[in-house]
C-alpha cells in the first residue's frame, strides 16, 4: 500500500492533469459567440452560431476512437503511460488554438485550423475520462472509492471554474474590440502555460496496485468485441449514466454563457460571474456527496439528483426567462450546479464499478465516449436549432429532462461493487 503522502502526490496528479484537459475544452465552449465571429462569420448570428457550435460538436466524433484506442492501450501498457499520451496531445491542441490567425487574415485555412484542433482535443479527450477515472478508484484506500472517483469530477468542476474565471476577467476587462482582436487567445494562452506542468506531474505517476494485480492474472488481452458481448449491461448502464451526466454538463454549464447572452440579453461579463458563482457550489459538493455515497451506496443520491432535475428544470428556466436579471441567473445556476453535485459525486465510482479491472479502461471509454459523442458534443448545437425552431428560449431545458429522465432509469438498473468480485476483493 502507498504511503498516504505518496498516495496524495498520485491523485493530485491526475486531478491538476484532468482539470487542464478540460480546461481547454471549456474554453471553446465559453468564446462561442467570440469565435464564430472570427472564425465562422456568416450573415446572421443564428448562421454563425450553428457552425461554431457545429465545430465545437465535432472533435466529439473523435472521442469514440481516441477512447477506444487509449482505453485498450492503458489496459495492456499501463494506466500512467496512457495519461502522457494524452496530456501531451491537448497541450499541442491547445496551442493551435490558441495562436490560430482569425479568417480575415488567413481565409478559409483559419477555420480548418482551429476544427484539427478540435479533431486532435477530441482524441486526447476520449481516452482522459476513463483513464483518468479507472485510475482514482484503483488508486483508492477501502471503503472511500466514492470519495476518490469523485475527484475526477472536481476536476471537470475546476476546469469550467478555470475557464469561467478566464471569460470573467477578459469580457470584464478588455473592451469588445480588444476581445476580439487578442483578448480571446488569453484563456487558451493560460491553459497553454499550464500544459508543460501536466506534463511534468504525470511523469511521476505510478500504475495503481490493483491494475498491476490484473495484467498478472490475465495476461491475454480482451478484443473489444468481447468486452462489449461479456459487459453488454455494463456498458449500457454506463452509456445512460452518463447520457445524464455529459447533457446537464454541456447544457447547465458550458451552454449557460451564450444562453444568457443571446436569449435572456444578459451581458457575457455578468454571466460569467455568475457561473463562477455557481460552480464554486458544484466543486465543494461534488466531494461531500461522494465521501456520502461510500456510506449510503451510489444509487441513493444519485436517485436525488435525477429525480430533482426533473421536478426543477422547467419551473427554474421559466421564472429565469420570465425576468431575467444577474441575481436570478446567479439562484438558477447555484441551484442546478448544486443538484448536479449531488448527481456527480458518486458518478466517477459508480461507473466504474459496472467493469472489472482488465478491461475497465477499454469498456468505459467505449460507452463513455459514445453517450458523450451523441449527446453532449452537439448539445449546443441542438439546442440552438431547437430554441430557433420551437420559438421557446427555455427549449434547453427540455433537452436536460430527457437527460434527467434516462439518468434515473439508469440509476435503478446500475450495479453495485457487491456484483463486481475484483471490487468487493479489493475492499
């Protein structure tokens, strides 16, 4: 067993190399309205909007491969080489981003740079959830996998907090033309300065002992064929959790900014602050419910979560769009970041817990990255041609209920670690 300050040294590692690895993400996501601007002017914002979020959406169809391919290379060569791996690729990512000409200076090759960007993020990205998750829980002393795996979500916490704080201070402190002549390329250049630290603190990072135990005991490797055909409940009780987590995430989230801005006339300013607000509840919850669900299971507050996105969503986004002002946008977002830390604190264990330790990485990344592809990376995308086509601003909120609504059928059909013997063995 690690020392506990070997052990800390391990999970920080992974917790500042994850939240980098959604940081730039997050980012994109934030500088939409900015980017389609520059990148994707059109004739009207709708226009401009759709294409930028269409790029947005499209690095997310290279998150199955790049899941896939990290996942089975971390179950056969180790949890910490596949982490390199990816840190290294979103640090080159991100410098595309971040020191890509606008369309006026160089034409048509601007926009192709910054979707390669998304293309290479989108691989790195697909591999980073499992991995990284697969290695918290393996990671974890007994009786507190809740408590570790709930880590990884504070470091998407963290990461949109990060990417929250960069949009504040830009949008606050630069005028609209500063902004968009170089005050955007800020945020990106930060999370491009932090790149070379994850690099260097994944180095250090040594394969959890129960991995290890693994590839003794099964030193043939499993195609995914038979990973999918041996775990087919596994993988689909995972596809629905998070089909849950990857919407609330992309809509409640990195959706919220431009929702404020160009339905609710809220400046981008005031609604990043209150996103930093409100995610500053998410990233203190996230841990408390974790730690819970190691004492109480990870169905019941997950049973909290979904039940409570249904019963608010509506009634939240209309009082919202009814009067929209600063101080409500501030009390919808606190109270739906709070209901998603109640939903995300158990998810990383639950998860994880659905597969065995031989083909963790591989299994959830495949089912990870195909919810996350279908049903988050074109979230904004649908939801702008859905608010547009309907008439109704709050059309969002009817994309997180179908979220909220298979989250919960999930919830009840998941396994618990008495089903999985390695996990049970390993507490």
């Amino acid at each position: 067993m690690n020392k506990p300050a070997s052990r800390f040294s391990q999970v920080a590692a992974v917790v500042i190399g994850n939240a980098l690895e959604w940081y730039d993400f997050i980012v994109f996501g934030f500088l939409t309205v900015v980017i389609a601007r520059l990148f994707f002017p059109a004739e009207d914002q709708y226009s401009g909007l759709l294409l930028t979020t269409a790029t947005f959406g499209v690095g997310f169809f290279m998150r199955p491969v790049g899941g896939v391919m990290l996942g089975l290379y971390a179950d056969r060569y180790g949890r910490k080489a596949a982490l390199q791996v990816i840190i290294a690729l979103m640090t080159l990512a991100m410098a595309m981003s971040t020191f890509a000409p606008p369309r006026a200076a160089i034409g048509v090759a601007a926009p192709l740079i910054i979707v390669l960007a998304r293309l290479l993020q989108g691989f790195a990205t697909g591999g980073e959830y499992a991995i990284a998750t697969a290695f918290l829980v393996e990671s974890a002393p007994a009786h507190q996998r809740g408590f570790y795996g709930s880590l990884q979500q504070v470091g998407l916490s963290l990461a949109a907090l990060g990417g929250s704080l960069a949009g504040m201070f830009v949008t606050l402190g630069l005028t609209p033309e500063q902004l968009d002549s170089w005050g955007w390329r800020l945020p990106f250049a930060l999370g491009l300065l932090i790149g070379p630290v994850g690099i260097w603190v994944r180095r250090h990072l040594q394969d959890p002992a129960e991995f290890l135990a693994a590839q003794r005991l099964q030193p043939v490797r499993t195609p995914l064929w038979m990973v999918v055909r041996a775990h087919l409940r596994a993988v689909l009780v995972t596809f629905g959790l998070v089909i849950c987590g990857t919407i609330t995430y992309y809509i409640v989230l990195v959706y919220m900014p431009t929702f404020a801005k160009t339905q609710l006339g809220i400046p981008l300013a005031e609604a990043f602050t209150a996103q930093v607000i409100a995610l500053l509840f998410l990233t203190a919850g996230i841990p408390l419910v974790g730690a819970w669900s190691d004492r109480v299971g990870r169905r019941v507050p997950m049973l909290i979560g979904s039940i409570a996105f249904l019963v608010l969503l509506v009634p939240l986004f209309s009082w919202l769009h009814a009067a929209p002002s600063w101080g409500r946008l501030v009390l919808v977002q606190s109270t739906l970041c709070a209901v998603i830390g109640v939903f995300y604190g158990p998810l990383a264990a639950a998860v994880t817990e659905q597969f065995p330790t031989g083909v963790r990485a591989t299994g959830l990344s495949l089912a990870y990255n195909l919810a996350v592809m279908l049903f988050g990376g074109f979230a904004q995308f649908f939801v702008t041609w859905l608010i547009n086509f309907t008439g109704q601003p709050i059309a969002a909120a009817y994309y997180v209920l179908f979220g909220a609504s298979v989250g919960l059928v999930a919830t009840l059909c998941m396994r618990t670690p008495a089903h999985c013997p390695d996990l049970e063995a390993a507490t």
